[in-house]
C-alpha cells in the first residue's frame, strides 16, 4: 500500500495522500486496489464529510508505473487484472457520496489526471502541469477514461491531449476545465473551500453526487431524482434551511448524516 491517509475537522475530512514520492507517486495495482477500498469505507462511515488527494512530495502523480507494470498496463490478459482494478478504483471515487476535491502540485499525467478528473474540484498550484499520454507508450487508453475526459474537457481537448502526449501547463489546463482554480497555497486554499463545503447541507451534496454519478454511467436519471425529492422532505435539512432563510440567519446543519437517502 502507498496510500496513506489523514483526518482533520473531527473525522469528518479525510485526505488521502498519494505516497510514493521517491517514484513521483506513481499509480501501481495496488495503490489503485487502495483507492478502491477507501471509497468503500467512506460509504460505511457517515461521519466523513470531505475526501480530499493530494501528493506527498513534489508531485501529484506521475502516472502509471510503467517500470513495474510493462505490458499489464495495457491490456488484461494471462491472470493480469490492472485495468479492472483501475476501473473499480475510478467509479468508486466517483460514486463517493460526498465531495470530492484533488489537491495538484508539480506532474499530474496519466493516471494522476484520471485520478483528478474522478474528483468533483480541482485546485492547483502554478507550478502544476499536466498530461495524457498514451501515444507515448503506444497503448490503447481505456474507453472509460476517453469518455470521461471528454465529459469533463470536450471533445476538442481531449482530442489533443490524447493524440500528441504533450505536456501542458497550468494556464492551458484551466482553459480545458482541467482545474476548477489555481492557488498559491493549496493549504491555505483548502481550508476555506473545506469550511464551505462543511456548512453546507450533506443531503444536498449526497443528492447531487447521486445523480452525477447515474449521469457519468449514462444512466436516466429521472426516477433517482423523484426518489430524492422525496426522501429531502425527511432528511432534516430542509426544515432547517428554510427555517434559516425565514429568520436571516445561516443555516446550521450540523452532523444531518446522508444515510437518511
């Protein structure tokens, strides 16, 4: 495992740290196999509000370990089972009920920039730079990730950044809504984004998870949104809300946990 992770906030924030900094933090079967479980523990504890990733080191994630992957990183085949255990880690995280934020310092390609785009917020450093590249390697990219990076960068961009590898800066992966904002300080930035995210009401934010999570797989989503309409009546929230909007005050949701969806 070369994941290691954090609490602040009482629990309720969790930052999962990358942790191979030696390597750039680069993803092997592993690291993903422990991204995979740590989503799965945040739908069995109510308690975490926020995930966020970050790099420890320099970096974010330089990617695959190509070194220690070779031709598994292409294609499962022969008892290999990368890909299916990259793929269970990416829909996890972006199956988490809560939100998500990906904290980008120093190299952020391949995997890291499939990592970073399962997150909800992207925050950067003006140093960051990022890159798909697998015409570097000669592989086929998974169908999964193409698609889901054209969600969130459009077709255009994401054309260009799988055709020519290249490398980009920070400046031009804002443009291609790579990142949401860049920061001088990613700690100082993060603590006013969590406390945001935090006074905010759990249910809604569950909600709206659930149902960009149907959208990602391509589901309708019509059903699931009349459901959750329904269950906001009971979930505590919303006599809170408008009880706060009828005296002008801030709302104080407190600990309303989302396992009332």
């Amino acid at each position: 495992m070369s994941v290691t992770v954090t609490h602040s906030h009482n629990g309720s924030v969790a930052t999962w740290w990358l942790d191979r900094p030696s390597a750039r933090n680069a993803m092997n079967l592993e690291m993903w196999e422990e991204l995979a479980r740590l989503s799965e523990s945040v739908h069995a504890n109510s308690n975490v509000r926020v995930v966020v990733v970050r790099g420890q080191g320099e970096h974010f994630s330089g990617g695959a370990d190509i070194a220690s992957l070779g031709t598994t990183l292409a294609a499962d085949i022969n008892g290999s089972r990368y890909r299916e255990v990259n793929a269970k880690a990416e829909t996890s995280l972006i199956e988490l009920p809560v939100p998500t934020i990906a904290a980008i310092d120093g190299f952020c390609v391949g995997g890291g920039v499939q990592i970073a785009i399962c997150c909800d917020i992207r925050v950067a450093t003006p140093r960051a730079q990022f890159g798909v590249t697998p015409a570097r390697l000669g592989i086929s990219y998974p169908a999964t990730g193409i698609q889901r990076l054209v969600n969130v960068v459009g077709l255009a961009w994401a054309s260009e950044l799988l055709l020519t590898g290249d490398i980009v800066d920070v400046e031009r992966a804002r443009r291609m809504n790579l990142v949401n904002d860049v920061v001088e300080s990613l700690d100082d930035h993060l603590a006013g984004l969590i406390d945001v995210l935090l006074s905010r009401s759990s249910f809604t934010q569950a909600s709206v998870k659930a149902i960009l999570a149907a959208i990602e797989a391509g589901r309708d989503v019509t059903e699931l949104g009349r459901r959750l309409e329904v269950a906001s009546l009971h979930s505590g929230d919303l006599d809170e809300g408008l009880a706060a909007f009828a005296q002008k005050r801030p709302p104080n949701f407190g600990d309303t946990r989302r396992d009332t969806l």
